[in-house]
C-alpha cells in the first residue's frame, strides 16, 4: 500500500492561531471523505504534518479520533491506514439513512412553507440541469443540498445533526460512478417529493423518500458488484 499524502494543493497549511487539534482533524477528515486520500491508505504522520504545516502531536490526536470514530485503522507495528469500508458497513449505513431521510420527508411535508417548496424546486431544475450538462460534481453537490434543505424544512435539530453524521459517511461509500448511474432517475424522484411536501401530503413524502434512499442503495450495490 502506497504511504503518499495527498495530491499536491488538496489541502492548504493551516494557518494559527486557533483550535489546532480540531482543524487538523477536520482536515484529515475532509481529506477522507473526499477520497483524496484514499480507502487503504497508509497514513504516516510526519508527511501529513508537513502537508498541514504542523507538529506531529496534534496529526496523532487526531488519528486517534478517527480510528474512534471509524474513518481510521489503527495496526499494531504496522501504523494508521484509511479504513476500507465493507459492503455490509455500507448496506447498515443506508438503512438507518432511511429511517432517518423518511422522518424528514414526512416532518417536512407538515411545515414547509411555499419558499421552502420553491427552494427545493429550484434546487431540482439545477440538479436536472447538471445531469443533462454530465457535470457529476455539480449533481453531487446539489444533491446533498437537496437533501440537506429537506431537513432543513423538517424543523428537528436532533434530527438534523444525525442524519448530518450519516450522510457524511454515505458520501464517503459513494462515487462518481453511482451518482452518474442514478442521476437522471434521482432527480425525478427528487421532484416527486417536493411535490409531496408542497402537497403536505406526510404519507406520500415518506414512501417516496423511502423508495428513493432504497434505488440509492441498490446503486451502491451495482457499483460495489462492478
């Protein structure tokens, strides 16, 4: 396994002062879940240090959270890798992003207002847009945009904050690949549920939402299978 940091200007040094130990971490996660460095990667402290621009301590506190936390492997003898998810980790973590995304969609449809409709109209003509455009990044962005504004309009903060965890994570397991497989179909369903939502229809915007996480998770399994 390669032991490189990541590609050249993928982060820049950290500049103080502040909280060091928090941006370091932040860093390395954004570096993670953007895939610049890689599942399986091995992670050696002294070259993020000098990538980040700082000591070494606060890169080993913060590998340390991430092995915690799931992002890292840490090995005896061996040092810290980027966990390589697996397919079930990935099929358990779609699930909850159901039940979480379903509860959403159905506290949405009881408060959104019309510029919460519009919003999230809006969002899906960009979204189409890009699809047509092959622009997968843009796609991908407006997509957790799209999502994020349903949770948004769902009014539950508690709500917000674990699904905000979870679909981190799940973008982390996806690819280019699977958001250009599913997009066109993504954002039709898109526009079935904002207009379940403007309909307050809470039934309807929680099946749809249902339907909807359930294709994004076979897709997932299309691209794990390829």
């Amino acid at each position: 396994m390669s032991s490189q940091g990541p590609p050249q200007g993928a982060v820049p040094r950290l500049v103080r002062p502040g909280p060091l130990r928090e941006r370091v971490y932040e860093a390395l996660l954004e570096l993670i879940t953007t895939r610049a460095l890689p599942p399986g990667r091995h992670l050696v402290e002294t070259e993020l240090a000098g990538h980040l621009g700082v000591s070494r301590q606060p890169v080993r506190e913060a590998l340390q959270r991430l092995n915690t936390e799931g992002w890292v492997d840490l090995r005896p003898a061996q040092g810290a890798f980027v966990h390589e998810p697996t397919r079930q980790e990935a099929d358990q973590l779609l699930a909850v992003r159901t039940l979480l995304e379903a509860e959403a969609a159905r506290l949405a449809a009881a408060h959104a207002d019309e510029a919460g409709v519009e919003a999230l109209r809006s969002l899906c003509a960009q979204g189409e847009r890009a699809v047509a455009e092959d622009d997968v990044d843009a796609a991908a962005v407006l997509n957790v945009r799209f999502h994020a504004k349903v949770m948004e309009l769902a009014g539950n903060k508690v709500l917000a904050k674990l699904a905000a965890q979870v679909d981190r994570r799940v973008r982390w397991y996806r690819t280019p690949v699977a958001d250009r497989q599913c997009g066109g179909r993504s954002w039709a369903e898109h526009r079935g549920l904002a207009d379940a939502i403007a309909d307050r229809d809470q039934q309807g915007a929680t099946r749809l939402m249902r339907e909807h996480t359930g294709h994004t998770r076979a897709c997932c399994h299309e691209q794990a299978q390829s």
